[in-house]
DNA sequence: ACCTGAACACCGTTCAAGT
DNA sequence: ACCTGAACACCGTTCAAGT
C-alpha cells in the first residue's frame, strides 16, 4: 500500500484528529507517530501535509480562533463599540475554555494563523470605525488579547494543585485554604474575569470621553454608550 | 568518579544553568542531557536533585517571579492601592519580558511555586487592607495576572514573522503594513500594555468608589487615590 | 548520599523506495 | 502525489553498580 489512488490523508482529516487529541489528552499526547496512529497511517505520512508538528498545531490553535464570534462587530452600531468589546470577549474566552490544552500554542502571539488575524483584524475595524486613533484601535486588540489568553491559560482552577498539604497557611498568610478548593477555583475564575473586563471596558470608556468624544461628531459626550453594566453588585 | 566528596550539583546550581540555557536558547534547547553537559555531569545526576524535568522548569519560572518588586505594598498607604497596583504590574512586565522564554510555564496558574505563591498573597493583603472584599481582592489579583502574563505571552512583537509575503492586505484590510515592522511591533507592545493597566485601574477605581469607598470610614469619596495620571495624552 | 553507564521506550524528521 | 519502512540523532526516566 505505497500510495492509495485516492488519498488517504488531508489537512482537515490531520487538524481534526490532532485537535481530538490535544482535549482529551493533552498537547503532550500528540507525538506525530501517536497521531498517525490514531489515523491509520505511518509517521511520516504527515509530513506530505505539513512541513512540521508546529504547523499542525498551529493549525488547530487557528481552529479554534476560527470559532470565535465577529458578528457583533459588523451589526450592531459602531458607537456600541464597549458592548461589541464585551460580547467579543466573552465569546473569546468560552471558545478557548473549550479547548484550554492548545491555548499555549494560541496564546503566543497571532503569528501566521489566518483565523487568528481575522480575530485582529476585526476588532481593529470596529475600534476605528468607532472614532479611536488607529493606534489606540491597535492598543486595544492587543491589550483585549492580553487579558483573554491570560485568563485561559493562567487560571486559578488549572493552577492549583489538589494537595492541601501543599499549601502551608504559615507561608501564605492571606490565602485561605477556601481559595483552594476545586470548585471556589473556577469560582475565582469567573469573577475575575467578569470584573477584570468590566473594568478594563470602564476604563477604556473614560479615555474615549476624553480623548476621542470631546471634538469630534459623536453625538452626546456623557456617558458614552456604556452598554455592559457598570455594576451588578 | 561514582560519588564526589564534595557534591558537584545543587538545586540553585541546576536552577542557575536551567535558565541561562532558556534565556540564550529557549525552551526546547532545555534536555535533561543538554543540561546536564553544561554542568559537566551526565544526564542521570539530575534526578537526584529533581523528581522530573518538568520541576526544573518550575524551579526556574519562581526564580523570575521571586524578582518581582512587592515592597510597594508594604511601605505605601493602603488607600492608594492603585499606585501600587501600578506600579507592581510594572515590575512584575519587567520581570517577565527579561526573561520571555519561560513566561509559557510561569504563566500556567501560581501552581505549586513558592515565590508565585507569595506574589499572590501579597496582592490579596493589599487589597484587603485597602478595603477591598476578600472575594473582589481575589480577583484583582488574578485578573492582573491575566493582563500582565497575557502581554508578556502573547506580545505581538514575538508573535508576528518577518516576511512580508506572509501578510497579504487583501486578506487582512485594516493590519496595515506598518504594523508588521518589528520595531512598531514592540511600540504596539508597549502601548498596549500602558493602556491596558491604565484602562484596568481606572475601571478598578470606579468600582471602588462605587461599592467600597461609600458607607465605609473612608476619607474622601471622590476620586479615591488615582495615583496614577489617568490621561498621558 | 550522589554520581555513573547501560538500558527502555519513546521522540521529530529525512529519505530512498514503491505505486 | 502520497504513502511506506528504515534510519539518524535525539529524548525523559529508571536502575543497578560504584564509592
């Protein structure tokens, strides 16, 4: 069986099962021989597909950029621009917490990854068509990005060990043994991130008042149009 | 030359080793025999020192954050926390983009790693002193390690290549050229890190003021303690 | 206690050979 | 064009043996 008359591998095939791979077992799991394997085939077969095993994962990173949701950035008014933010964020986040082994591989920059510059390219537009400087609308891609890998990938719930021992309230004074508990760790996860966006879409509405509103058509220049709610305390 | 009199490894010694080897070369240069070479013993000796490869890297990760500045929280008056966090989140960057090879390990949650550990208490007293909730002082110490892991991580200064023909304009209309210069591409950095701690701390404080500051002993109930220029613009 | 060499079960990748 | 087995130069880790 040297070459079959119909192929027996694609890039699709290949980026499918690696994915697979990657959620149930883990980006250490995936050797390109255990990969073949899983599809049949031999190690090097990969390599009429991919130049390298960084390009196959990179191409399930960019998989999973591709699921993220842009849509708000094109229907709703341009001067919604905090809410479409928050929206975008929050879709970011629930597909990376989907797929949080590969988030490594995404997190380090957009690179090559065609999804992964749609997702820039989009926020970019919208910023801009909302009045910020171009710089400013390529500040707040990259911070946004900053944020929401940064809380996939560093989160408190992956973080923690489940040895309670290991964590002596001798050298911890201010972290109670509650923090350590699985389910109070994704608890923490949640609420920083809801209050981290929060603040970070705040924050981002005061400058555009007093960079970009004042002087400028905008319409009204109190309050913005701060759709999320400032506080749900 | 079975068992030296004298013992020819250490941890810190291994630790030391471990990362100058990922400063000069990265990550995937680091072998337990690539490493052992460099300290003029075979690959085995390591294990008596670490149970496994994965608990250098770890080693070698706290060492990074055991440089983080934390006095700030100690000497400073509690209520202009938001100095502090500034200033905190400034060295904390420092620290990482000195070393940015090993921010992938450091960044996967404080895990077991003492000097992380530490980081994260200190944060969380801080903001307790400062009047915070225990559970809103939890999350202003993950959502900062988030913003600031995710900007040593992701930088787009890493994350772009430097071939042109990789980005073709009809692809991405708004990621102008400019962008992909690598000296622009630390400026984007730069600006987006200043802007992102700006935005986060400014949304911080509003919502000190608004749940904290009223119906507590504070002092004043405007403005809180914005250390920080809100506007540099 | 701390180092060694040998060994085991793996890796990523290249390449000539097959159709 | 696309798959194969063989081969190369590596891995992380275990372990009996040495002092």
């Amino acid at each position: 069986m040297a070459r079959p008359r119909k192929p027996l591998l694609s890039r699709d095939r290949i980026v499918e099962a690696a994915s697979a791979l990657v959620d149930a077992e883990g980006l250490d799991a995936v050797s390109t021989r255990r990969l073949a394997a899983e599809l049949g085939v031999s190690g090097p077969s990969l390599y009429n597909h991919f130049r390298n095993k960084d390009e196959i994962l990179d191409a399930v990173a960019d998989a999973v950029s591709a699921q993220v949701d842009l849509s708000m950035f094109e229907e709703s008014d341009p001067r919604d621009w905090p809410a479409a933010l928050h929206d975008w964020a929050v879709s970011y986040r629930a597909a990376l917490s989907a797929h949080p082994h590969i988030v490594p591989v995404l997190a380090q920059g957009p690179g090559r990854r065609p999804a992964g510059l749609r997702v820039a390219d989009a926020v970019f537009g919208a910023m801009v068509r909302a009045g910020w400087p171009h710089a400013q609308a390529t500040y707040i891609g990259a911070l946004m990005r900053y944020f929401i890998t940064g809380s996939a990938l560093g989160s408190f719930a992956r973080g923690f060990v489940d040895d309670e021992t290991a964590y002596d309230p001798a050298d911890y004074p201010h972290l109670g043994q509650a923090h350590l508990l699985a389910d109070r760790r994704q608890q923490v996860d949640e609420g920083a991130f809801e209050t981290g966006l929060r603040a970070l879409l705040d924050g981002l509405a005061l400058q555009y008042e007093q960079t970009v509103a004042t002087g400028t058509a905008s319409s009204g220049t109190a309050g913005v149009t701060v759709r999320h709610s400032p506080n749900r305390s």
